[in-house]
C-alpha cells in the first residue's frame, strides 16, 4: 500500500488557486490521494438560489462503527496584492525549511497532513480498519459557507451517516505546533442599524430632525454598555463598529438616514436573538424612528473538555512536547455546524500567517503533525476496542 507524503499533497494543493468558490482541481488532488488507500469518494454539489454552485468531497473508509471524521476546507482567500509576494502565491515554493503559499497554514497543509497519517495507520493495519475514517472537505468555509459543510452534514445525516467523533483541521496555534486547540468559539452576529429622521437646513435643527445625533447616542450606549464579563471557556463579548455611513455630501443639511454597521462576537452566555434584543433595547432607550437588522452567523457553543480533547492534548504533547491550551478564542469556523452532529475538536497548523502575504508554514511542522494526528487516529480506534 502506497504512505502518502504529506508535503507533496500540500504542494498540490496549494498549487490549486481554489479561491472561494472555485474547486481549481483541489479535490481531484484529494480523491486522488485517498482512493488508492480505499476511501471512496463522493462529490456533494450544492447551489443556494442565484449563488455559484460549490463542490465538496466526502470520503470514506469502513462502513461500522466507531467513526472518526476528519473535516476541514480547500477553498482559500484571494492572495491580494502579488507584487507583495516573494514569489508566486500558488506555486508551493519550499525555502529554508518552509512551505510557502496561499492556503499553507489556512489549512492544505492540515488536510494533507491527515491523509498521510491515515495512510501510515493503514499500512500498519493493513489496510482495513475496525470502524471508520472519513474526510469531509468543503470548498465553502472561506465564503458565505451555504453550499458546504451544513448542508453536507444534513444530506449525509438523512442517508444514516453517524460521526462519533470529528476532528477539524483549522490553523489553532498562534505561532508554535502545540500551543492551542479549539473547543468551541464565540457566535457571530452582523448587525445593521437604520435611523430615520427628516432632512433639514443645518442651521435651523429645530425644524429637523437629525438621525445623525440620535445614532450617535445609540452608539455610544452600545459602546459603553458591556454585554458580559465573560464565562468558564469563553472571553467578555465584545461589539465591533465598523461603519456609520449617512451619504451626506453636504455640510449645511441635515440627512434623512443615518446608519451604522456592528459585528458582534457573543460567549456562551448569550443567543444570536438575545443580542438582537440587547442591541434594540439600547436603540429604544434613545427613541425615534429605527430598525435593527441581523444576520446570526453561528451561535456559541462548547464541547466540554473531555475525552476528545484528552486525546488530541496527548498526542500534541507526546509529539511537541507542550500540551495544548483549551480555547474557543478566534473567529467562527464549520465547527459550528459540527457540533449538532458530533463532538468536535479543532486542531492544525499554526495561524501566525494565515490570510496573510507569505502564507507559510514549517516544513518539520508538516511532519510533526502528521505524526500527531496519526497518534490520534491509533489512540481514537484503540480506546474504542477497535484497533
């Protein structure tokens, strides 16, 4: 049976520009890694009302019980500015011990990690495994993440599909292999409040009514008012500004509209529609005319700290020697989805590059995790009395 390399898979992958949505060949890479090691492979399509339709590949090995999932995205963002690069952003260059390329860290490098450490489990089983692996890769996660992984995990649900247990491969480590894994994160909520008044002449605001000001003092009450003080696993809330926006080319008139754009990122303490009515309680103490506008883009949760966990800490630690902290810092990632299906953990490369010019990681970093994940994979189907 042939060991996949894990570096070579990253490079072809990377070498695939599958900026969200497009494929660009990265799933081919993929099936044609894994098939020879037995998984079957199957591409899930999907396309959301007038949205590009989106590929995803889910793969597996074994048809019982347990099942350990593996799952994670081959879509990347743009690279931006290229002149900014030291080299080509796709071209997978290896330099002074680093793998450099947009999507190395963000998370080809993870996936490529995981493909190997199975083959390196199956070589030692030969070739069969008690229970099952799966891979379910998504092409969605860098964008609006509808014609991925949810909707993979509902059609895969309704065909009898059941995970025992999912890992995710997104990059956790803020800058060395070991340092952190991903227990759950905060939710994300994208907030859009409108305030109407009546435009007027600036210097007669009596016969007016300006949104502006009114906006203003929400703002200001949103600012200054604390959601939390943070929970057991979780950091305080915290409410980002990110616009205000009235359009008003004119000094000397008031304006009609007046608008602000929020982003807000809540702990466990809160739901999606409670801080809807927290943002709305804080615009109604100001009064006037307004609306508040939300898109919930995943809830808080958590997966307690337990025997998942344990096994990802251990094999980290046998392997790095430092054992990894429980944290559900960051942004939001298809755990989100994960974890209405299975326990779920998150644990992959290094994020200190990630998005970033130079996406790079270390080539001795690509071999520690391979090596880390295969210890998980051994330990995963030994505890179940299946290895």
């Amino acid at each position: 049976m042939p060991v996949p390399d894990p570096l070579s898979i990253a490079q072809a992958l990377i070498r695939c520009p599958s900026i969200t949505p497009e494929d660009a060949g990265a799933l081919d890479v993929l099936a044609g890694a894994l098939e020879p090691l037995g998984f079957v492979c199957r591409r899930l399509r999907y396309a959301d009302g007038g949205t590009t339709p989106v590929d995803n590949l889910y793969a597996r090995l074994g048809s019982g019980a347990p099942h350990l999932c593996f799952a994670g995205h081959t879509d990347v963002v743009p690279p931006g500015d290229r002149a900014a690069w030291s080299g080509d952003p796709f071209a997978a260059d290896v330099r002074d011990g680093r793998l450099y390329g947009r999507g190395a860290a963000d998370m080809k490098a993870a996936i490529a990690c995981f493909v190997a450490a199975a083959g390196r489990c199956l070589a030692v089983w030969g070739g069969t495994v008690k229970g099952s692996i799966s891979l379910l890769i998504t092409g969605d996660e860098e964008g609006d993440a509808v014609n991925g992984t949810v909707k993979a995990l509902r059609q895969l649900a309704d065909e009898g599909e059941r995970f025992d247990a999912c890992l995710v491969g997104e990059p956790t480590n803020p800058d060395r292999l070991g340092e952190m894994a991903k227990i759950g994160r905060r939710g994300s909520l994208n907030a859009t409040i409108t305030v109407d008044g009546e435009q007027g002449h600036a210097a007669y605001p009596e016969r007016a009514d300006n949104p502006v000001a009114r906006l203003v003092r929400m703002l200001a009450a949103i600012d200054a008012t604390p959601l939390d003080d943070g929970s057991r696993w979780f950091q305080p809330s915290t409410v980002a500004i990110t616009s205000v926006d009235v359009g008003n080319p004119a000094r000397n008139v008031t304006p009609a509209r007046a608008q602000a754009f929020l982003n807000v990122r809540f702990n466990d303490r809160h739901s999606g529609d409670g801080v809807r009515a927290w943002l709305d309680a804080q615009c109604r103490a100001v009064g006037g005319r307004y609306t508040v506008e939300t898109v919930c883009s995943g809830e808080a949760f958590l997966c307690p700290p337990g025997p998942l966990s344990d096994l990802i800490a251990d094999a980290a630690l046998q392997v790095t020697g430092r054992r990894p902290e429980l944290s559900t810092s960051g942004g939001t990632s298809d755990a989100r989805f994960i974890k209405d299906y299975a326990p779920v953990i998150e644990f992959g490369m290094t994020s200190a590059t990630a998005h970033k010019v130079d996406e790079n990681v270390a080539v001795a970093d690509i071999e520690a995790l391979t090596d880390i994940y295969a210890r998980v994979i051994t330990t995963f189907f030994v505890r179940a009395g299946a290895g």
